[in-house]
C-alpha cells in the first residue's frame, strides 16, 4: 500500500509540473531573449538526426515554436559585413546566426555560404524536418528540408522544469 501512495505522490507531482508547462507558468519563455542568452553554436554541418543528439546534455535543439516565437517577438536585419543574421529583442540583446549555408546531401558540397542559414530544430515534417532559414532579404521559421541536408546547430538551455521531468 505505502508503494502504491508512493507512485501516486510522483504521479501527481509529474503532473503539477506539466500544467505548469502548459499554463505558461513554468514553460521555456519561448520568444523571450532569456533563452538564447546562453545558447551555443556548433561548428559543422550536421543531418536532422545527427543535429538532435548533438548538443550537449542540458541543452537542445530549439524547435519549430521557439523559430516562430523568435522571429515574432525580434526585429531581424542581416548583416552583410559580418554574413550574419541578427535577431534583435525589445530589451536589446542580439543573437547572430552565422551565415553558413548547408552541406549538399547528394555530393557533400557547400551551397550559400554567406549568404543564407539553415538552422535544424527537431520537429520532423514527413520526411523532412522543420528548420529556421534566412537570406539578406527573408527570414522563415517553418522552412522545411530533406533531413539528410547539413545545417547549422545552435543550442539552446534545457528550462528547469523540462531537466526536472527527465529525472522523474
């Protein structure tokens, strides 16, 4: 019996921490600056799959939501200087995006280097993958590719609740 309350206490905290996901009290602040202050950019080209366990633990890939909130809540210029693309929030900070163009999944060659950026997140589109994509003139959060193509990565930080559920 004291077993079964047990599994009940941790049934019921799991599930307070999942309304606190949806209700918005607890969730990554999608298109708030805070979670991309401390991502990290990874260097190479990488598949979709490749690009989902590549980060490092505590971190992951942002997904298809967190594209759209960023370009949303963000004023975007891109940078011809620096063949970077600037994502600027209300409160200041700048993330940049290198320009690094994709890896060809046929050939391997390198394809729009400073000029557009691929960016994987993890959410799969048939048999393609959703990804940020970007050019001196556009910016789509929802583009999507052939999952064997070679984005960029850049990480962001794994919210507290998501790191307390994965320990539940």
């Amino acid at each position: 019996m004291k077993e079964i309350q047990n599994i009940l206490k941790r049934l019921d905290s799991i599930e307070r921490k999942l309304d606190m996901l949806v209700d918005g009290r607890a969730k990554s602040s999608f298109g708030e600056s805070n979670i991309w202050k401390d991502s990290i950019l990874l260097p190479g080209y990488y598949t979709q799959d490749e690009a989902i366990e590549a980060c490092p633990k505590g971190y992951r890939l942002p997904t298809r939501e967190e594209f759209v909130q960023l370009v949303e809540d963000t004023e975007y210029v891109f940078d011809e200087d620096k063949k970077v693309g600037v994502f600027t929030f209300p409160d200041g900070f700048k993330v940049e995006f290198p320009a690094a163009g994709y890896r060809n999944a046929s050939n391997g060659s390198l394809n729009n280097v400073g000029s557009n950026g691929y960016y994987w997140s993890p959410s799969p589109n048939g048999g393609s993958g959703y990804n940020l994509y970007f050019s001196s003139g556009n910016v789509y959060p929802s583009y999507y590719n052939y999952r064997a193509y070679g984005f960029s990565v850049r990480c962001i930080k794994n919210s507290k609740i998501i790191d307390e559920l994965s320990r539940e």
